[in-house]
C-alpha cells in the first residue's frame, strides 16, 4: 500500500509539472484515468496475441481484470505531424496476477510510445480520433515472493520464472502494442480508451505478460493565441499581431495609410478617402463643386468682365475648389441665353469663358490646368421671350473634369486668333537736284 500511495503521488505531481508545460509548447495533450490488467489471457506467445484479441473469452471477462482506482493511469502526448504522435504513459496501481494466483503487488509501468493517427488521412481535426500504438517500458512488477512450481488457471505446469530453477525477477523490460482512439467533445476536451498486449521479451516468460485496457480523461494544451485573435498561432500567419481569420490571423494592411484596409481600398498604393472606396477623390467631383461655386455669378452687362463684389468671391470659391484638385485638368465652358443674335452670344460666351479661366488663374490655379471654350444659346432652353430672370438659368459657366487624349487636343481658347496688320512705311521720295 505505500508502494502504491508513493506512486499516485509521483504521477500526481507529474500531472501538475505537466499542466504547467502545456502554456509553453504546441499541440500537447494530457490524460488522467484508471487501468485494468488481464493476465489470465495472456498465456499464449506473441504471435497468437492477435487473434486472441478478437475470440478470446479470457480476454473479455471482467472477473479476469484488476481495476485500478481512478488517477492511476497518465499520458502526455505531443503531435509530431497530423500522422504520428509520441508520447509517454505512465500506469501505477496494486495490481495480482490472477493467471497464478499472485498477490497484489506494487505494479509501476512507465515508458515512451509512438501512436500513428489514422485520422490524418481525412480530418486530424475530427471528434474521432483512431490510433495504432507500440511503446517500450519499464516495468516494476514483484515476482520474487512466488512459489515455484506452480500451475496456472489453464493447467499450465511452471517450474521457475523462465525455466526451471530460474531466479523470480521484479523488474522487467516490456513492450506493448494496441489500438486506441480518442473521441474530442471540443477542441480541448475528450476521453480517450485504448487497449494493449504487453509481453516482457527479456524474461523469456510469459508469467508476466498482460493484456492493459485503460479509460481517460483527455485535455488537448498547447493550441496557443498569443494575440487572443481567435486564430491558433499553428495556422497564425502574424501570432503576436491581432488579425481576423480571412488574413490569416494578420491585420489587414493599409499600404497608402489613409485609413481605408487594402482589402476595401480601389486604390491601395493611393491616399485616398472613405466615400471614394479610398481612392482620391475624383476629378470630376471638383468640377461639379467649382461649377457650384461659379452659380449664380453676374457678368457687366454685354461684358466679358465682372465687377459685383459677390460674383467675385464666387471666383475665389471657385480658385480654392480646383487649386485642392491635385493637378486636375478642366474645361470652362460659357454659355448664353437666346436672347439676341447666334453669333454673338458664340462670342460673347467664349470671351466670358476666358476671362473666367484668367480670373483663376489670377487667384492661384495653374495655367496648365484650365482651357475654355463657349457655346453660346446652344444649350439654352428658356425660351427668347421669358423674362430676364428666368432667361438667368442659361447665362451660366460650366466646369468640366476632362483628362488624356481629350484634353491634348483641347486649344486653351477657341477665342478666334486676332493678327495684326502690318503696315509698312513709304520710303521718302527723292529729292530732285
């Protein structure tokens, strides 16, 4: 019983060191449960084993076990690859040999085990979890009190350990091979069976071989989330840096830094702004906003000039709107009312048009980013006869985003080209002697 008391404890307190272990390396598991030991089916050589293990009545009898209590068996396992698992399985308990009518004894078996994962050929995620194991071990089992000869349960005549007059050995170098599975209810949490044949080959004795069948309690460690961002550090691409699972585990990145993720960004490598899918904001919305700053504006009367103090802060409005264009290009186009003859409203639009375009120019905007042309009552539809007020919705300068080859083959002005006479000078007449 002290025997028996000094081993739970070490098993105890290797739990405890293993627990601790779990937070710092990866795909560790841990079992704790009970065993029982079959001797009775065990009086064959190795190589009846297996199919002892599928018609033996010996082997399912239960009167043929000693049950261990509960604690009395361990397994700390680490996952090589998703096919081979190795681990370490301690069993400890008192423990008779029913096949001879030993007394219980103190019963230690500890050693490494090599487990192949069938699952690994379609899901080593999955609930169930089959496995094919062989270990070698170290194995405390107490013989030296028996008597020899002796006759088994089967008949079976013995008249020493390993032969006749052969010394009784208490300590003894086994091997174990079986099947198991483990059956995960979460990620983490699970029971675990498995059962083996264990044979002590050194012994030339079968005196001492088993059949084990064990019951655990199963906790999977080692699944770490450095970053808590709800991907394991296994398949983590950026473990220390909170990420969502569509980018494995990373933050998704903003190349320009403008606030929009490339994911949602139609301009990655460009600062650009939220309501524009981070792109920059497009040329075409500065010219509807310099358009509407230019609403409105009073031209003198039959004059490509202004002087209303109002109209001339609707130019500066305007100046600000396409200077914050980034170098956008555009065309101002001048239109008229009905009101008088065609081909002068077509000049009298074209003249406005330009003076608008110096005007800006003027205030800042650079040269290279504005060219006019006028249309006069061609877009005009407030009939002649209206009154002036209502005929104002046609007298109006329209800003227009335009860009590559439209733009080359724009002339900054249609305004028509003036060229100046030449007037020669008479050469003075001769004077006669």
């Amino acid at each position: 019983m002290k025997n028996l008391r000094l081993g739970i404890t070490a098993l105890a307190l290797t739990v405890a060191t293993s627990v601790s272990a779990q937070t710092t390396n990866n795909r560790w598991l841990i079992g704790v449960g009970a065993h029982g030991v079959n001797h009775v089916a065990a009086n064959k050589g190795v190589g009846q084993a297996l199919g002892d293990a599928f018609s033996s009545k010996d082997l399912y009898t239960m009167n043929n076990f000693v049950i261990t209590p509960p604690l009395s068996k361990l397994t700390v396992a680490r996952n090589l690859n998703k096919f081979l698992v190795l681990d370490w399985q301690t069993s400890v308990g008192n423990v008779s040999n029913k096949r001879i009518n030993m007394d219980k004894e103190f019963f230690l078996m500890t050693g490494l085990g090599l487990q192949f994962k069938v699952n690994g050929f379609w899901n080593e995620e999955s609930w169930f979890d089959p496995y094919v194991r062989v270990g070698a071990n170290y194995l405390r089992h107490d013989y030296t009190n028996v008597s020899f000869p002796l006759t088994d349960v089967h008949g079976t005549v013995y008249g020493g350990f390993s032969g006749v007059g052969t010394p009784r050995k208490a300590d003894h170098f086994a091997v174990n091979g079986g099947l198991g599975s483990n059956f995960w209810f979460t990620k983490n949490f699970g029971i675990g069976i498995q059962g083996d044949y264990v044979t002590t080959p050194i012994d030339k004795s079968n005196l001492a071989n088993f059949w084990q069948a064990s019951a655990s309690i199963n906790f999977r460690f080692g699944n770490r989330d450095k970053d808590k961002d709800g991907v394991l550090d296994k398949d983590d691409a950026c473990p220390e840096i909170p990420g969502p699972v569509e980018n494995q585990g990373c933050p998704w990145p903003d190349t320009d830094g403008d606030g929009v993720l490339d994911k949602d960004d139609a301009c990655p490598e460009v600062p650009g702004l939220p309501e524009y899918n981070g792109c920059p904001k497009p040329a075409s919305e500065f010219a509807v906003e310099a358009t509407g700053a230019l609403q409105g504006i009073i031209f003198d009367f039959n004059k490509a000039t202004i002087s209303n103090p109002e109209s001339l802060r609707k130019l500066d409005q305007a100046a600000e709107v396409i200077k914050s264009s980034n170098g956008g290009t555009f065309l101002v186009t001048g239109h008229t009312d009905k009101k008088g003859n065609d081909a002068y409203n077509l000049k009298l639009s074209r003249e406005r048009a330009a003076y608008i375009v110096k005007a800006l120019e003027q205030r800042g905007v650079a040269d290279t980013q504005l060219k006019s042309t006028g249309v006069g009552e061609r877009d005009a539809v407030v009939p002649e006869t209206a009154s002036d007020e209502e005929r104002a919705r046609d007298r109006k300068v329209v800003v227009e985003a335009i860009d590559g080859a439209a733009w080359e083959a724009l002339q900054k002005s249609d305004l028509p080209i003036v060229k100046k006479k030449v007037v020669k000078k008479k050469a003075p007449a001769k004077r006669r002697k």
